[in-house]
C-alpha cells in the first residue's frame, strides 16, 4: 500500500495540454514588459539620495532659523 | 538552462525567454495542481494565471530571499487555495466537479480503467485532507523543493510540515485501505 500509495501520488492527475506553452506566451505578448529588478545598489542609491535631501533639509532650516533668530534680535 | 540567466535575458528585454521558464514549471506546476485535487480545466486555468502573475511581478521576486521554484509555487498556492475555498464557499460544488477531466487518456480501455480507478479513488481520498494539508502535500512530491522550502511557502515550521505530512498520508493510506476490503 505504500509503493502504490507513494507511485500514485507521484504520477500526474492532470495532463499538461500540448499548446500550453503557446497559450502563456501569447497572453504575456499581451502584458507590458515588467519593470526592471531592483539590487541593492539601486537601493543604496536611493537610501544616498534620501540620506542627502534630508541633510539638506536640515541645512536649510538650520539657515531659516538663523535669519529669524538675527532678525528678531533687533 | 539556469534560471537566474533566463531571468536576466527578461531583464533585457526579451520576452521569449519565459517561454523557458514556462517549459521548466509546468510539469511540476500541473503535478501540484493535481495533487491539490483540481480538475483538469481548473488546473490549466490556475496554472496560467500562476504564470501571469509571475510575469508581472518578476521585478517583486528577490533571488537572495528565495528560490525561483519557492515563490512560484507561493503563487501557484494562494490562487489554488483561493479557488478552492470560492469552491466550498460557494456549496454548489458537487464531488463530480473535481473529477478529473481527462481520466481516459489514450490507453487500452482494460489496462487505464484500474489506474484510473486507483486515481480516482485518491483525488476522492485528497478531497478529505485539509486545503493547507493537501497543499503540504502535493509540495513535498516536487523533488526541488525541501522542507524549508514547503515550510516557507505554507508559512509554517519545518517541523509543523514534517507533521502535517505524515498525518495526511496516514490518512490516506487508511482511506485507500478501507476501500480496498
């Protein structure tokens, strides 16, 4: 019981059609391209960029607040 | 040809190179929907769709995460339990719909009509199993997926997957047993 058990559970309950193959490809054909994988580097490009405007960021506040505080000084 | 190549040929632009990877899932794609208890025209649809989904996620897919095999077949999983829950959701399902649709393949009447009726009588014993326990199961009968991989696709321990298997083919094989009296 076990070998038929094992054999049937390896053999194929469903048959694969012919033109299986054919009928994904022509639906993918339909589909636009996907959009290109990103890899750590893009990633860690990304992080820079985030990293740099909010440095940025602060610079310009920091710079903001020191007019204000000269300015209201008077 | 390995996948990681086919996968960067796509990246590049050409799109026929999934016709390879179709190639390359397929068998074990339609070994697993039959496993799941699917009938034949529900198999090819989910498997289709199985595909089409991996084609517009492919930018989704992390090869230092997993496998190709493991979050294809993750895919496949979702949208088999979908359907079959829809199925009993729905409780029009007759046992007849999941019988398979191509029992009579081209054989000699005699010799195909024990196999199938042995196949029969397991798509009727699969049907007793849990989804999540027939899923576990069918995995395990695909060579390149190992424990891990079957446990991070059923979302569960390696050993939880050591379990449900053996219980489901104790189960089975008592089912089978029983009828054979």
């Amino acid at each position: 019981m076990n070998n038929d058990l094992e054999s049937l559970l390896d053999s194929s309950l469903v048959s694969i059609p012919d033109d299986f193959t054919e009928r994904v490809m022509r639906e993918i054909y339909r589909l636009p391209q996907p959009a290109p994988r990103q890899t750590w580097r893009d990633r860690l490009q990304w992080l820079a960029i985030i990293g740099t405007a909010a440095l940025g960021a602060v610079e310009l506040f920091s710079f903001i607040f020191g007019i204000w505080t000269v300015t209201t000084a008077y | 040809m390995d996948i990681k190549a086919i996968l960067k040929r796509i990246e590049k632009g050409d799109r026929s190179a999934f016709a390879l990877v179709v190639r390359q899932f397929q068998q074990p794609l339609f070994g697993y929907l039959g496993r799941m208890g699917l009938t034949q025209s529900l198999a090819e649809e989910i498997a289709q769709e199985t595909f089409l989904r991996a084609w517009m996620r492919l930018d989704d897919y992390d090869p230092l995460r997993a496998e190709f095999s493991t979050w294809l077949f993750t895919i496949a999983r979702n949208l088999a339990l979908n359907e079959l829950e829809r199925a009993s959701s729905k409780r029009e399902v007759t046992q007849d719909e999941f019988l398979p649709d191509s029992v009579c393949e081209a054989k000699p009447p005699w010799d195909a009509l024990d196999q199938n009726q042995q196949r029969q009588r397991l798509i009727n014993a699969l049907h007793t199993l849990s989804v999540t326990d027939r899923s576990a199961l069918a995995l395990a009968y695909y060579q390149e997926l190992d424990l891990t991989a079957i446990a991070r696709i059923e979302g569960c321990s390696a050993s939880a997957i050591k379990v449900r298997l053996h219980r489901s083919k104790q189960r089975l094989r008592q089912l089978l047993e029983k009828r054979d009296e």
